[in-house]
C-alpha cells in the first residue's frame, strides 16, 4: 500500500508550535527508507536527502529579514518502493492534498514518467535525478541532473572537436537515451551507421549479462569493430554491455581492430582506469568518457555537511555520492527560495512561476542556475581521455551550448603560511600553482588570478616549463603578503579565518577552468602549518562561484528590472580556508 512516512527517528523534531502562520508541505518522494535492507542497498540515499531538506526548510522557515515569509513549510515523505505502479498512487495523494505545495522527487526516470499526466499543470516537481526522456510534463517541473543533454553533447563533441566526417553507433534500443541520439544525429546529419542496436536492458540479470552469454557478445563485438572502417564509435550502452565493448577491444590480437575512438555517454564501463590505461597503451586506442564534474562543494554545502555529519549516522555520509545528493539538495531548496523571494507560497503560485523559467537564469546569493526549454537545469560538460596509457582532461571542451572551449587544468599547493598581523589586515603565504592547457589555449593562462594578493609586497615568478606532447605545464610560486578580513573584537581570545582565493577571470561558458586541489586533501595538511603564537584549528576547501555582468562582452548589456538574473555569469573560486585561533601567551607578549 501507499506509504508516507516522516523520518521522526532520525530527525530532531523543532516544529514551531507556537508560529500564527499558516502551515504546507514539502512532499519527498523516493525509493525506500523505512526497510533497513532496502535502505542500505540504496546507500541511505533516501535518507540523506530527507535530512538535508528537512534542515533547510527549517532555515527557511526561520528567516526573518527582511520579513518572514508568509507561510511556514513542513516535510512529508513517500515512498515507492522501486515499484512503478506506486507513482501514480503516490501522486494522486499528492494531488488531492492542496497544502503539499511542492514536491521534491528523487526517483528514476522510469518512475516519474508513470505521473507525467497528474504533475501536467498541476505539481511544482523538482527532480533531483531522473530523466525527462522528453515526456510531457507541462513545464512545471524542473530536472535537475538527467541523463536527456548527453546525446546533444556528445554528438556536438564529435561534431566540433573531434570533428569526425561520421561516427559508428552501438546503443541499447529500450535505453530511452537511444531516441534521444537518434533526433541529435538527423538534426544535424552526421553520417551514422549503426553497428549493433540489439542489446536491451530487459535481457540482463542483476545489471549483468548472463554469463553464458558473455563470450558470445564478446566475439560478435570483436568481429563488429574489426570489420567497421568507422574510426570514431560512439557507445549509448549500460556498463553491463559497456564493459564487453572494452573486453573485445582487450582480447583482439594487435593489428585485428585498427585503432578506434571509443566515446560513451556516463559510466558506459566501470572497468578501472589502469585496464583503460593498458589497453590504451597496448593497443593504440583511445577511450572518451562524458563525466559528471566532482568538484568541491561550496561553502554553503560544505557546512551544512559538517553540522548534520555530527547529528546524523555516519552511515549516511560513507558513500561516495554523498557529496553530490546534498549539492542536488542545496540547489533544489535555492531554486524554491528563489520562487518564496518573488512572492509565491501555493502550488498554484509554483507552477505558474515554474512555467515562466524556461530558457531563463535565476539566482540567490552566488549561485546561478540555468534552464533549457524543457525546465531541465543546464551542467556544464566534461569529457576526459585515456590515450596511450594516460588519463587526462581533454584539452578542448564544449560549453552549455555545444561550442567549443579552452581546457585549463589548474592546481595549488599551499607549502607554508605563518605571521598573521591583525592590525595590518595581512598574513604571510608561500604557495606552488600551475597551469595545464594544451599550447594553443596556454596563452589563456591570464585569466587565472589571486584576489586577495597584496600587489606591493607579494611576488609571482615562473619556476618551471615543461611539455608532454601537445600539453604545457607551467609552474609558479607566490610568496609575500596576502589580505585577510580579520576582525579582532574578541582579543586576546580572537578567532580568524584566513582564506587563499584562487580565481577564473572568465565565465564557464568561454573558458573551462578546473581545479586541481587534491595535493590540499592530505590528511595531515594542516599538520604544515605551524604559526607562531596561533593554533590552527581546521582546514578545508571550497569551490564557489562569483557573479559578474557578463565581463568583457561585446553585446550591449542593458538593465532589466524583470530579469535581472539575464547577462549574469559565473565565475569560479576555489577557496583554501584555515581556521586559526590566538594562544593566551601569544596575546601576553603582545
């Protein structure tokens, strides 16, 4: 039966009891929380995200400037169980109760499908992880990370940076992403020919292929590829037949298959890098794989994590995509601020707003979301390539809309900081960074800049040269002064956090920029840091975004009172942060 369940085990219940202002709900829709089993085989998925949305609707309903907003919001949960009949009863519930003002939905693609026709017009959706598969869901409701943009990216990808002439294609045809590709290719008429599109989903057992079957594929596969003249094949495969594209490729003699391009939608293999990497280097060919970017969280995040880390099971947090669900959390919970701060607070109120997104950029604080035609919220893409034994970022990507871009790989090592002076406002800092492009876009290394770099008494020089191939590698060290925001009311007994910003000078959309922090991540990193007179009390870092009015642009940027979101841009920062705290003697001497 239909189960709606509030996690009131787990949550520390602070219902405001005595708030005169009228109360709705927040609908969570997911897979199963209540069975331990089930659960645990989701990675507490479910689990998380109740917890993280439930925080941030009580932060919502505690703000106060500059009012309150008018209605107070609760969460209520269901669950479906994995079963796909369950959605439309799920949904009707939802529907005939109109103080459920929105629902945040962390089922499949496959599930929410099922409501299309009750959401239509009527529920604010927003889906935090399952595909739109271009069904009709009246544009109210928004999906944040489908697999639906891939074909449009990796077509375009093949298109403009790879630039082949044609492609071969090996697709699932049940996989609902293989109508998607096929519209992609028509509309821009490259040469396809399909080389293999028998493989379905329904066939395989536990996300496997059976393995009588195995060898089977394995052989058919061997004789595909070595018979094909296409040089570039493009995989729409799950990585259960994935992996057997790379297992043919593995035991064909060298000479059998001529060297091939192999690019696949997300997880197409889960096969380890260094049986990529061999295979690349054995055999000449060359793997390109679309990726979910895994950054560091922002600040916002990042906080959120560590208070609930401390309330919640560490259970919780283990998995790898722990990170990614709040992020997903965070920008769902933006979004409906964003719709509380332009007045609405109904289901009517969300669903007219919701429809009126299309095509268009909304903001709160430093965060900038961007959605397509369809309400799905535009990511940037990223595609990585393991050739001749290396895996590396490929040196030219492609933006939202499909246009090539400059690759910049830039990383930082903080080797020292010390001498904090509060009264000048500046700290000491010695710091390696170093840029990574191929050579036509190295030139592009400007727009990397320290914002918080006092010009006078810091100084910047190159210390390194070096080149693998058509890759630069050019290393700097900074040292001298940087500026902090020290505020010293409380001395002796002061608290400060310094902060190294490192910056893009240059939105997303013109320039990729990714940062290399993991030299930041060692264990013992603040162990380096031995200041004088101060304990250093924690370490971590963020990437966060600044907005700017479209920097440099040669279209007349104009005003507009009812869009004001429209020619902002985002701008990375990766934030080292340290949090220091005086020592009593410290203060004596002083």
């Amino acid at each position: 039966g239909l189960l709606a369940i509030v996690l009131a085990g787990w949550i520390a219940c602070e219902r405001s009891t005595l708030s005169s202002r009228p109360v709705k709900y927040v609908a969570y829709v997911g897979f199963n929380y209540s069975d331990t089993t089930k659960a645990r085989k989701n990675n507490y998925s479910d689990s998380l995200h109740i917890i993280a949305v439930e925080d941030y609707l009580k932060h919502i309903n505690a703000v106060t400037e500059p009012r309150p907003y008018p209605v107070e919001y609760r969460l209520v949960s269901f669950q479906c169980d994995y079963r796909e009949d369950t959605i439309q009863q799920i949904y009707n519930a939802i529907a005939a109760d109109t103080n459920i003002a929105l629902v945040i939905d962390n089922t499949w693609g496959r599930h929410i499908s099922h409501a299309k026709d009750i959401v239509r017009d009527r529920i604010p959706v927003i889906s935090l992880s399952a595909d739109y598969n271009s069904l009709d869901f009246g544009n109210n409701a928004i999906f944040l990370e489908p697999n639906d943009p891939q074909p449009f990216y990796l077509i375009q990808f093949i298109r403009s940076v790879l630039k082949a002439p044609s492609v071969g294609l090996i697709t699932e045809k049940d996989y609902l992403l293989h109508n998607e590709f096929e519209k992609v290719i028509r509309r821009y008429g490259l040469p396809c020919d399909t080389l293999l599109s028998e493989f379905r989903q329904a066939d395989l057992r536990n996300n496997l292929v059976p393995k009588a079957d195995s060898a089977r594929v394995v052989r058919r596969l061997r004789n595909i590829l070595a018979a094909t003249r296409e040089k570039v094949i493009l995989v729409n495969l799950h990585s259960a037949y994935g992996n057997f594209v790379i297992r043919a490729l593995q035991q064909a003699p060298k000479g059998e298959i001529s060297p091939k391009t192999i690019i696949g939608i997300q997880n197409f293999t889960n096969l380890n890098e260094q049986e990529l990497e061999d295979l690349t280097s054995e055999k000449q060919h060359t793997i390109i794989r679309y990726e979910s970017t895994e950054d560091a969280l922002p600040e916002e995040v990042y906080k959120h994590k560590e208070d609930i880390e401390e309330r919640f099971p560490k259970k919780f947090f283990r998995t790898k995509g722990a990170d990614n669900n709040l992020r997903r959390c965070f920008d769902a919970m933006n979004i409906f601020e964003i719709a509380l701060l332009a007045g609405n607070s109904t289901r009517r109120e969300f669903v007219q707003y919701f429809k009126k997104l299309t095509d268009r950029k909304i903001t709160i604080l430093n965060e900038l979301y961007e959605f397509d035609s369809t309400l799905i919220l535009k990511k940037e893409p990223t595609f990585n390539r393991v050739h001749g034994g290396k895996t590396r970022s490929f040196p030219t990507q492609i933006n939202t809309s499909g246009n090539p871009i400059p690759n910049l790989r830039v990383g930082i090592d903080v080797i020292d900081i010390n001498d904090i002076d509060v009264r000048k406002n500046t700290f000491d800092c010695n710091l390696l960074y170093w840029v990574i492009a191929d050579s036509q876009y190295i030139q592009k290394e400007g727009y990397v800049d320290f914002s918080n770099i006092s010009s006078e008494e810091a100084n910047r020089y190159l210390i390194a040269e070096e080149r693998d191939s058509n890759y630069v590698v050019r290393i700097y060290r900074i040292s001298g002064k940087f500026l902090g925001k020290f505020k010293s009311f409380n001395f002796p007994f002061d608290r400060h956090e310094l902060r190294i910003p490192i910056t893009a000078l240059s939105s997303s959309d013109k320039i990729k920029i990714s940062f290399d922090y993991s030299r930041l991540q060692i264990n013992d990193k603040i162990e380096e840091f031995q200041l004088n007179d101060w304990d250093t009390e924690k370490y971590f870092v963020t990437l966060d975004n600044q907005l700017n009015n479209a920097l440099g642009s040669l279209d007349k940027v104009t005003f507009d009172s009812t869009d004001k979101a429209k020619y902002l841009e985002k701008y990375k920062n990766l934030n080292v942060h340290l949090k220091v705290n005086r020592e009593p003697w410290g203060a004596i001497i002083l």
